[in-house]
C-alpha cells in the first residue's frame, strides 16, 4: 500500500489575524480553502454610549455641567473610534469574502477593505478562490480488466473555488472533501476496469481528459472547478511486479542487444561506405584516364581523318589531273577518230566511184568476151534433119573452145 494518503479538505475557525496563514499553508498537513473569521466586533461601545449619556444627563442635573459635558463627549469619542475599529474589515488578496445579514448570504466582499456598521452585517466565510488547490488520492485495491487488484493507482488533481457563495452554502469544506474523494475513487475504479493487468503501467501519464470533464460535471455545482488532473504513479501487484521484472531484464538485455547491433551495423555500413568511397575514387580515377584516353584516341583520329583527307584530296587531285589528261587524250583522240573518219567517208566516195567505175570497165570486158549465139539458118518450112542436127553438135563445142581461147589471148571477140 502507498505511503501517501488522500488529501483532506477542511474549514476552520480562525480570528483575522490566523485567516492568511490557514489559507496558504493550511493546518496540520490539511488544506484549509475555506476560514470562518471569528467576529471581534460586538457591543463593548454600546456601553461606552450609554456611560455617556450617563454623563450628559448628570451635565443637565448638576452644577459640575462642564466636567459631565466633557466626559460625555470623551466617552461618545472613544464608542465612535471603537466602533470604527470594529466595523474594519479587511479581506486577503485572493480570498473572497461571504457577507451575510441576520444569517442569510447577502452578496460577497472583493479583496480590500471594508466597512461594516452593523452588527448584524457580517462576513461569514473567507474563501480562498485564486488558488488551484493539490488534491492527492491514492486509490488502493483497484480491479482491472481481468479483475485483478492494482497495489495502488495515485491519482493528482488540481481544483479552484470559482463560485465562493455556491461552495459555502451548499456543501461546505468538510463534506466537499468526502464528495471529492468519492467521485475521485469512482473515476479511477472505472478507468482501471477498462485496462489489462500487463498494460496497466500505462496509465502512469496518460490522458485524462475525460475524467476530468466528469468530475467537473458533477463538481459543478459546488462551485468548483477542476484545472487539472494526471496519474502519477501506478503499483502492480508483487507477482505482476515481478513478472514485469523480468519482462524489464528482458527488455533490457534485448535493447543491449539492439544498441550492439545497432553499433555493429553502424560500423559496417561506415566500412561499407568507406569502400563505396573509395570505389568511387578509383572509378573516378579510371574515368579520368579513360576520358584522357578517349581525348587522345579523338585526336589520334582527327589526326589520322586529318591526313586521311589529305592524302584523298591528293588522291583526288591525282584522278582529277590524270582524268583532265586522260579526257583531252580521249578528246583529241575523238578530234582525229572525227577527222579519220571524215577522210575515211571522203575515201569511200571516192572508193564507190573508183569500184563503179570498175564495175563498168568489168562489166564491159565480160559483154566483149561473152559467147555470141551461132544462127543456123534453115529453110523455111523445113524440119531439121539429122544430118544438120549432128554437125551442129559437133561444131558447138569448138566454136565455144576457140573463143574462150581467143579471150585469154585478149583478143577482142568480133561480132
């Protein structure tokens, strides 16, 4: 069980001088929002009025009429100054005062000072109604989800008076403690039920919104608002104390493990990193002697192409020149082949009429040396007989022999 112990509200009866201090600091380790001032006015100073009516009347009877008169006047004086002093009424920068005439709550009293003639006027409570006031409640024997016991849940709340009049007359100090601390079990009692035994430790700074909008719904109407609430501290039971022990070990031990292999992973991604560091060195390296070699190679090239084309143009020029010469060669050649052929044509006119003119001279020799027809002549009206018919055959052939003859011998034929 906790050491702590719930926080008590109480209201005490303290004189003027006391109020101050009880509000602060409370009494006994107890919280004192609420002080009845004890009324130190009463009717002392009616007797000292009366005395001095005493007096006044004694003036009236007597022959002492001055004496009398001035005790009459000291006395009356003296009741006005007490009476003063009586009526003062100072109340606490942060405190509220409730004033109340015959015993019924008539208004309340600001900060300050302030008169009250009558008796019958009078403050009944001084509340404090700036300050938030700490309210410990350390919940003992709270049942989870699976109706285990909680050792203990404590439960921290801050709360201010707002309403000082609704406070004072409708719940007061002391039952406001007992209001509280109820509410404040229940609260608690139903937020624990809502968690498991293995979570519970969560509840250690969670949220509490919630409950704090319960408890100033049904604080409201007491004139109180609560401004703040949390939960400190939660204790399990000694077995589950235990258990999470030794979960917590575990835990440990397996978060020594992940910073071990967070270290080592760490430290190999740095060697890592230093050999892609230096792979990019070296790629680097090789890409700048590549890209030397490549400028060289491009030169290499250019020059080559440079005295390749060099060497076309001189090559061309070669062709150029030897076609210029091979075409005036082939012109000139093409002039005399014209001209030949020119002659040649002149020739052949010349030829033709040369081969006519043969032809004639040809054609003349033949028609001398052709053979001329032999007529035998006959009678008319007569066959021919044989004897004719075979002379005939017998001198053909030697006619014909001796002309031939006659033509190889250039003699001209005769007619």
């Amino acid at each position: 069980m906790s050491g702590r112990e719930f926080s008590k509200i109480k209201e005490s009866l303290a004189s003027w001088s006391e109020i101050r201090q009880l509000l602060r600091g409370g009494e006994q380790g107890q919280l004192v929002p609420v002080v009845i001032p004890k009324d130190r006015r009463g009717f002392s100073w009616m007797t000292l009025v009366f005395v001095a009516l005493y007096f006044a009347g004694m003036a009236v009877v007597t022959e002492a009429r001055a004496v009398a008169a001035l005790a009459a006047v000291l006395l009356l004086l003296l009741a006005a100054i007490l009476m003063w002093r009586k009526a003062i009424i100072e109340i606490e920068e942060g405190t509220t005062g409730v004033r109340s005439r015959w015993g019924a709550i008539t208004g309340t009293l600001p900060p300050g000072r302030h008169y009250l003639w009558l008796p019958w006027d009078r403050v009944d409570a001084v509340v404090d109604t700036s300050t938030e006031i700490p309210y410990s409640a350390p919940i003992v024997a709270c049942p989870t989800a699976e109706n285990v016991p909680l050792k203990s849940i404590e439960f921290f709340l801050k709360f201010r008076i707002v309403d000082p009049v609704a406070f004072v007359r409708t719940i007061g100090a002391g039952n406001f403690d007992l209001v509280l601390s109820s509410a404040v079990q229940d609260a608690i009692r139903q937020r624990s039920r809502r968690v498991h035994t293995e979570r519970a430790y969560d509840l250690r700074g969670s949220d509490v919104g919630d409950m704090q909008e319960a408890l100033n719904r049904q604080l409201g109407r007491y004139g109180v608002r609560v401004t703040g609430a949390n939960i400190p501290d939660v204790q399990l039971p000694d077995q589950y104390q235990q258990h999470l022990a030794t979960r917590e070990k575990v835990a440990k031990e397996l978060s020594a493990y992940e910073r071990e292999w967070e270290l080592t992973r760490k430290r190999r991604i740095d060697t890592l990193l230093m050999e892609i560091e230096r792979s990019k060195k070296t790629r680097d390296a090789r890409v700048v002697e590549v890209k030397a070699a490549y400028n060289k190679a491009r030169k290499d090239v250019a020059r080559m192409l440079e005295e390749q084309e060099t060497e076309a143009q001189r090559v061309r020029w070669e062709i150029e020149a030897r076609g210029r010469a091979e075409l005036t060669a082939a012109e000139n050649e093409a002039k005399a082949l014209r001209r030949l052929a020119d002659s040649y044509r002149d020739n052949r006119a010349v030829l033709q009429y040369e081969l006519a003119r043969r032809r004639l001279d040809v054609g003349a020799k033949l028609a001398e040396n052709a053979p001329q027809p032999l007529v035998v002549r006959t009678q008319q009206g007569s066959g021919d007989s044989a004897l004719s018919t075979l002379l005939l055959a017998q001198l053909l052939p030697r006619i014909s022999a001796g002309q031939i003859s006659g033509n190889h011998n250039g003699d001209a034929p005769t007619a």
